[in-house]
C-alpha cells in the first residue's frame, strides 16, 4: 500500500499534481485564514469574493471556460432562492479537518468540500492573490490552487505508426508482421 501510494501520489504528495494535494492545499488555505486574521478575515474576504462575483463580468465567462460543469452546478445553485452559496460556503470554511491519508474519514469529506465548493474556491484563491503579498503564505498557497485547479492533460497525441528504420518496421507488410523472406529466426 506504501508502494502504490508513494508512486500515485509521490512522497508526501510531494512533485504530483493529484486532487488530493489540491483538496490538502484548499483546506489550508482556508484554515490559514482563520489563523491569520480569525473570523474578521474570512468576512473580509468572503465580501470581496461576493462583490467580484456580483460586479464582475468577466468571472462568470473565465468560469464557464474553464470548468463549464461546475460552472453549471454553481449557477444553479445561485439561482435557487433557498441557498445563499457565498455564506454557506464562507460558514463551510470555519470548521475545516485537514485531509490526512491515514485518517480516511477525512480524505472524503475535504473532497466533497473541493467539488461541492469548486467555483468559490477558486475564485476565493484568486482574489487572495490580488489582494495579497507574493511573499504571503495565503498568497503562495492561493497560486498553487489556481495553478492546481487550472492544470489540463497534455492532449494524447496518436501513437505513430512508423518505427524508426531499424529494419522490422520498414520490412513489415500491411498487417504489421515481417514479410515471408525476412528471416526467421532459424538457422
């Protein structure tokens, strides 16, 4: 279990970009907020979150861009008059467990935070960023989010069907097997 853990997720999720090390730097940042500043700076951010989500128009169209599901999800939930997302999300961030693997319980519910709460925390991290020193710890945190929440796949090239002349490639026919008057093998 050690083994498989350290190749998915490297040692201490250290050099791997997982949604574990995504959900682990979430909930840091939100918890280094409450450390920070208490409540008082959560509130403040929370309100400045909520004027860029209201004032703004570009948020919505970079959101839709980039992660058009949660983007949907979000929206709907806006539209529903019986949530108000930004406080439910600001009162979520109060009482967060930092997601330890060995404390399964804890994995699944950081987890379930991160995707219940996509959009505003990205776009939390991004007014940090705006708002903070590159040397703050709440800003550098902020950028890994970002840079986390915004890594997409290299796309999958096709795997080329030509090998390097090498002598079996070039000799093969339609099928990929080697012509009948290449050798085979014997003596």
């Amino acid at each position: 279990f050690e083994n498989a853990c350290k190749s998915a997720f490297g040692e201490q999720g250290l050099g791997k970009c997982t949604v574990f090390q995504l959900a682990y730097s979430a909930i840091t940042l939100f918890r280094k907020l409450n450390e920070q500043g208490g409540l008082e700076l959560v509130d403040k951010y929370s309100s400045k979150l909520l004027e860029v989500l209201n004032n703004s128009e570009g948020w919505e169209a970079e959101g839709t861009e980039m992660f058009p599901q949660a983007m949907n999800a979000y929206k709907a939930k806006i539209d529903d008059d019986d949530h108000d997302t930004i406080k439910e999300f600001t009162k979520d961030l109060r009482n967060l467990q930092l997601p330890v693997m060995t404390r399964w319980k804890t994995v699944p519910k950081a987890l379930e935070f991160l995707i219940d709460n996509w959009v505003p925390t990205y776009f939390m991290s991004v007014v940090i960023i705006q708002k903070e020193g590159s040397k703050s710890a709440l800003y550098q945190i902020a950028c890994d989010i970002v840079s986390l929440m915004t890594l997409r796949p290299a796309p999958v090239e096709a795997a080329s069907t030509e090998v390097e002349d090498n002598g079996t490639a070039a000799n093969a026919d339609a099928n990929g097997s080697a012509p009948s008057s290449a050798p085979n093998g014997e003596d």
